[in-house]
C-alpha cells in the first residue's frame, strides 16, 4: 500500500525547499501541505455530585483542539499548510476501540486522545497503532508516565503527581507542614491521595491527619454541623483533600476545626490551566477560546489545544507530516512551545510528557505559578515537578 | 582620604559644568504609558522626575511621536482606539480608527501611515493619520504585537507571537512579502539604521534573531545567559539600536536585566539589573541615558549609557509598558 504522507511530500517539492532555510516567500502558499490530525474522544460518564453547581462542559478538549487547529492555520497559511482535525466521537456506551481501530489501519497517524487511561492503553497496544504518534490529552494517570508508559503515546495533560508536587512546593515554600489529608472514595479520589502522600514525602512535609470521606452526608445542609467534628484534631496548618469531581470538598472551606486553609480538589488547586490565568499573554489565548466556544478554557482543552499546537510547531520546523518524524522533532532539544505559562514547553525524552509549569489558583486569582522559586534542579527547574529521569520505571523510550 | 574626596568633589565640578550649560538643551520629555492606570507619566530627563501625569483611554501600551514631534500616538487597547494628543496642552485632538485591541504600532517615515497591531483578530491596521481612514488591513499570524518600519520605508514588519514569524510587507502594495520563521513568541522588531538588519526578539525562545534584510534568512542568533537566574525567566522583549552602530540593549523581561550587545562582535558585554518585569526602552537624542519601564515593580529606571549602570529608578504608574522620548527642542514652553 502507497504511503499517503510519502506521496504528499513527493508532490510539493518547493515549499520544502524554501523551508529549509526558515524563509518562506508568499507565493509559496498556493501548494499546500495537508496535515491531518485524527482527535478522538469518547463521551464520559459523569459522577452524580452534591451540588447542583458543578456543570462539566459538553465538549471539553473537543474545542481545545479545534483552536489549536486555527492556529495552526493562521500560521499555516504562510507556509503553505493546511491542517484538518478529523473528528471521532463516541458515546458514552459505545465501544471505541472498533472505529479507532478502522481509522488507524493502513496508514501512519497524527492522533490527539482525549479518553481515559484504560482506552487510551487499548488504543496504544494495537498493531494498527505502532507506527502512529499518540497525545494523551485527557488523562493524568502517573502510571501512564511510568511503569505503563507508551514508546508511540505523548503526554499534553500534567500527570497528578506533577499536579502534587506543585502544591507540596508551595506548602513547603510556605512552611505549612503539617498536613490534615482527606481523601474521597472514588478511585481518582484515592489515586490522587497516594500522590499527595508521595508528594508530601518529597517535600518533607508530614501528614498528621489522613481519613476517608463520609459518603452518606448531604453537606448543602450539613457541613457547619458535619465538617467541624470530622476534622478535630489537635494541630494541622492546612487541610488537603482529594476530590476530583467536586463532590463534597467545597463544603470543607470555612468548615474546619481549626481555622486552617483547604487546598487541593478546592480552595487552592493546582491546575495545568484556569480561566483565572491571564499573565504571559494567556488573556489573548483565554479570549480566543471564548470567541470560539463561548465558555471558559478547562485543564482538558489546554491539553488538548497543546496536543494540537505541538504537532503544528513540529511540522512547520521540519516540514515532514511523518508521525515518526514528528515524535523525533518533538523530543528532541530544539522542540519549544509558547504555552502561555510563563516558559518555553518541551517534551521529557524519557516518558514523553509535556514539561510545564502547574498554577495554584482559587476562584477568582492565581496564588502562585510552580515550580516555586528556590527549588532547583540540574537540568531545568521544571524537572522538579513529576517524575525525573532517575526515577522513572519507564523503559519505552529508552 | 581628603585627596579623595577632592577627586570626587573635582569630578563633579568638572561634570556639572557641561550638564548646566546644556540645562535647557537636553531636558527632553519621557512619555510612559502604565497599562493598568490608564494614564501616561511624563520624566522630565534632566531631574529625572515625573513632571505629569496624563489621563488617556483604557491600557495605554504602545506609544510612539509624530515625526515632527508635535503629537504623540497612544495605543488605548482596552478602548481600542489610537488617540493622537497634542503635546503641547496633553489634549487628545483625535481618536484614529485602529481596528480592534491595538498592543504595538510604527510610522512610516512619510508621517502619514501608522502600522498597527490588533492583537486579538491577527490582522495588521494601516492607518492614513492625516484622512483618519483605514488604508489596509492584513492578514497576518496568531497575536500580532511587534511593529517596524525600516527607515527607508520600503518594509513594515509585523512579529505574530503564536506564529513564530516576522512578516514583510511591503508598504507600497500594503501586502506580505516573505515571512521570517524565528524562535518562540516574537516581540519586539527593530531595523538597524542602514535597514540592512532586522532584529527580532522572542520572548519564549530567550533569543534575538538577527535577520538580513535582502535574504530575508536569519543571519545569526543571540543567546543570553544571567548567572544565578534560571534559563527560563531570561525572556527577550523590548529593543534599542543605538545610532552610532555600536551596541543594542536588549531589555530581558522577568530577569529583571537589560543586556548590552556588541553589535560587532555580536558578544553580550554586560547585564544591567533594573526593576522588575522590564518590558521597553528608549534612549535620548545624545544617547546616554536609556529609561526602562519596568511593569511589575512600576517603575522606571535610567541607565547610564557610558557606566553601563543604572543610576535612578523613578515610580511611575501601575504597569508601565511603553516608552517614547520627546526631545528638548520640541518640550512646550
């Protein structure tokens, strides 16, 4: 079978040439390279929550990428590009494997996955897949960076530990050490907990309070009569707690036994991106994006739009719209990003995920951008985030 | 000790005695816009101090003089509008349709048309200022924000900082030409004075490209390193070449250092800490002194050029960003 992306190239000759060397006059644009970008999500089930305030949007990650198709484009158009985003959405109870599948067969791929992390392992393993270059857009398993890792499977969302190690730095930075932990039930909830711990210990700072939450309680009417008592204790400076659908940890605020902050799943969060973010020319990125879905950027459009813009900076550096070129370009030092995070983003050659810095934010304002001043690290302080190099059990990309 | 302090005390006899005579030749005006103020501070450069301050349209960011310095151009983003004000009385005579959110600008030495940059609708607005009519708008990249026209005016650029480019047009066709590929989030873009180089800054990148104007191809990138401050936070922006071909100061953002180039050697030579955030710059008309507006700490500081010092730091108002020196000749009465 006729590679489609060998042919592409063997018929526009020019650009390349021009491109070559990073200057492109303006006639060039009329013969166009086409790169295709397959985005595929699966619809998700939410949990039933407490507060009826909690709205998750329809198409969250979905219009993330369409941006960062339009900005490709908007580039693209100087350099004779033009990228596609082919869609594939299934509901929440189909299977998505078989139409995946069908799209990855016979060609190699440029995929942008916005599924869980099961889905996204089952996509990876298939043959059909082995050539293709995957971003995981959505989900923040650390397992995926590590033991689980992916040699074709590259990560734009945080993993939670990166998420973690955020806030244990800003908690440590504020000499906050000891630590109330309460974590929820669900198994993100729990997950997100032993990275906490992890966190904690890295940091050096202690968990003297660590207990489950309550399932059976309707806090909208309880919690300043429930949360007082579920967290007396004799001595903690900060209450974390593990809530990644927003069940019940809005009601621990202004709840505790001791008038302490709450951070984690609320209060302060760590977040790869908030609509509170607005420094490093982020308003222009927020306000393109509110004109495009009329609704604010979430964590998983940033992660998706990232996943989008990567293979835009790749392609347009080296003109090739080969996944295995692409991934080469992308791990490679010369790859940088404008993430509008305050630094160049790259990829970790030895997992595959985005480096980026982690904004602890509330509701209306970001408290502080990690990694937090003063931790250091040999290679790049954004290294002191997640897993290094070190520590890492992933052995695909070796 | 005492021979000393008659050195010293000679010194600044021997100093003071040009700088009087020369009291009224070299007070120039320094307009400052401060984005989150709404106002425009104006130094005068021989007390260093803030003789005024002007209330102007929503975040003030790009300010530039007409060149006969008789009105100065004010980007009001927020207000998205240019407003042309007198600098005689500090009243706005006009407002100039600019297209939407305008962030930087540059007039064409013609007098006539003003480049603008509307950063949120990737478009560059050209501007006839004497019909107040919208010549041209081009379609440029994502986020549009450096402006330059080169002194021949035969090409305005503008840098599109998600693009990565800086593109050519050319200002009789009002059309893009070529488009130059640089490092991560271009800002700033300066000609040299002869309009043989380009140079572009990219914040991200933390590099300043230099670009042959024939070629239109990068002819050689500038790295900056500060000891003890971390890679990341050295993020090029603002630009000043001086005249005499020498040097360029390249102001470094939230490393809070303005670097010193050796335009022959293409070496850094110094870093100059100043305050905080330092977004531009601009020179006087003798060239010794540079004044930095510095948004996070809000303020600016001057530098002395032959020092290579910074010698005052002046408040100024919330989130100063712009800068443009009106010289003394020209300062009203």
């Amino acid at each position: 079978m006729v590679n489609a992306k060998i042919l592409i190239n063997w018929i526009y000759p020019v650009p390349i040439l021009f491109l070559s060397s990073m200057f492109i006059g303006a006639a060039q644009a009329a013969d166009e390279l086409d790169v295709n970008v397959l985005y595929v999500e699966q619809r998700i089930e939410r949990p039933p929550v407490l507060s009826n305030l909690v709205v998750w949007p329809e198409d969250d990650g979905e219009r993330g990428a369409e941006l960062g198709v339009n900005d490709n484009n908007a580039s693209g158009r100087f350099l004779g590009q033009k990228y596609n985003l082919e869609k594939l959405i299934v509901a929440i109870d189909e299977n998505p494997l078989i139409p995946v599948r069908k799209a990855l067969a016979g060609q190699s791929r440029m995929v942008v996955l916005n599924v869980d992390a099961k889905t996204l392992l089952a996509i990876a393993d298939m043959p059909e897949a082995a050539d293709d270059l995957l971003f995981n857009a959505r989900s923040t398993d650390t397992n995926l960076r590590d033991d689980l890792c992916r040699s074709n499977v590259l990560h734009t969302a945080p993993s939670r530990v990166m998420l973690t190690d955020a806030l244990m730095q800003f908690l440590n930075k504020r000499k906050w050490r000891n630590l109330f932990l309460i974590k929820g039930n669900r198994p993100g909830d729990i997950a997100l907990a032993e990275s906490m711990q992890r966190s904690a210990k890295k940091f050096q700072l202690k968990i003297v309070q660590e207990k489950s939450w309550i399932t059976d309680a309707d806090m909208r009417r309880n919690a300043a009569q429930e949360v007082p008592v579920f967290t007396q204790a004799r001595k903690y400076d900060v209450v974390v707690v593990t809530d990644e659908s927003r069940d019940f940890s809005q009601y621990i605020l202004y709840n505790t036994w001791l008038p302490r902050p709450v951070v984690g799943s609320s209060g302060m969060r760590p977040v790869a991106w908030s609509p509170v973010i607005e420094q490093w020319g982020a308003a222009q990125l927020q306000s393109r994006f509110e004109k495009l879905s009329d609704r604010s950027m979430t964590e998983v459009d940033y992660a998706n739009w990232a996943a989008v813009r990567s293979i835009g900076e790749a392609v347009t550096r080296i003109n090739s719209v080969q996944a295995a070129e692409v991934r080469q370009y992308i791990l490679s030092d010369e790859f940088e990003l404008a993430g509008f995070k305050g630094a160049a983003l790259n990829f970790r050659a030895w997992n595959g995920q985005l480096r980026q810095t982690v904004q602890l934010v509330h509701a209306n304002a970001v408290v502080a951008n990690a990694p937090i001043e003063g931790f250091l690290h040999a290679r790049t302080e954004l290294d002191t985030l997640g897993l290094d190099e070190p520590e890492s059990r992933c052995d695909a990309f070796r | 000790m005492n021979s000393s302090l008659a050195k010293i005390v000679g010194f600044t006899a021997a100093a003071v005695l040009p700088l009087s005579m020369s009291n009224l030749a070299f007070a120039h005006w320094a307009y400052v816009s401060n984005e989150k103020d709404d106002t425009v501070s104006v130094i005068d450069t021989e007390t260093d101090e803030v003789i005024k301050t002007i209330d102007v349209g929503e975040r003030p960011r790009g300010v530039t003089l007409s060149r006969d310095f008789q009105t100065l151009y004010i980007c009001a983003s927020d207000s998205d509008t240019v407003q042309v004000m007198s600098v005689v009385d500090d009243k706005i005579l006009h407002e100039l349709p600019s297209g939407e959110d305008p962030e930087q600008f540059a007039l064409h030495p013609d007098n006539k048309h003003l480049y603008i940059a509307n950063e949120d609708d990737a478009i560059a607005t050209v501007v006839d200022v004497e019909t107040r009519t919208v010549v041209a708008q081009i379609d440029v990249g994502v986020e549009p924000e450096g402006m330059a026209v080169s002194h021949d005016g035969k090409f305005a650029i503008v840098t599109s900082e998600t693009s990565n480019m800086a593109h050519w047009i050319d200002t009789e066709a009002q059309s893009i030409v070529a488009n130059t590929l640089v490092d991560q989030r271009p800002r700033d873009a300066e000609f040299t004075l002869d309009d043989k180089e380009l140079w572009v800054s990219s914040e991200i990148g933390g590099t300043v490209s230099i670009i042959d104007s024939e070629s239109k191809e990068i002819t050689h990138t500038l790295n900056f390193a500060i000891p003890g401050i971390s890679s990341d936070r050295i993020q090029p922006v603002g630009m000043e070449l001086t005249k005499d071909g020498k040097w360029a100061f390249i102001a470094l953002g939230p490393s809070n250092h303005v670097a010193v180039v050796n335009r022959d050697t293409l070496e850094v030579t110094d870093y100059i800490l100043v305050g905080r955030r330092v977004w531009h710059m601009a020179l006087t008309p003798e060239q010794d002194k540079l004044y930095t507006t510095n948004g996070v700490s809000g303020d600016v500081t001057v530098v002395d050029v032959a020092s290579r010092k910074a010698i005052k730091t002046i408040k100024v108002g919330r989130f100063p960003w712009g800068v443009t020196i009106l010289p003394s000749e020209h300062v009203p009465n």
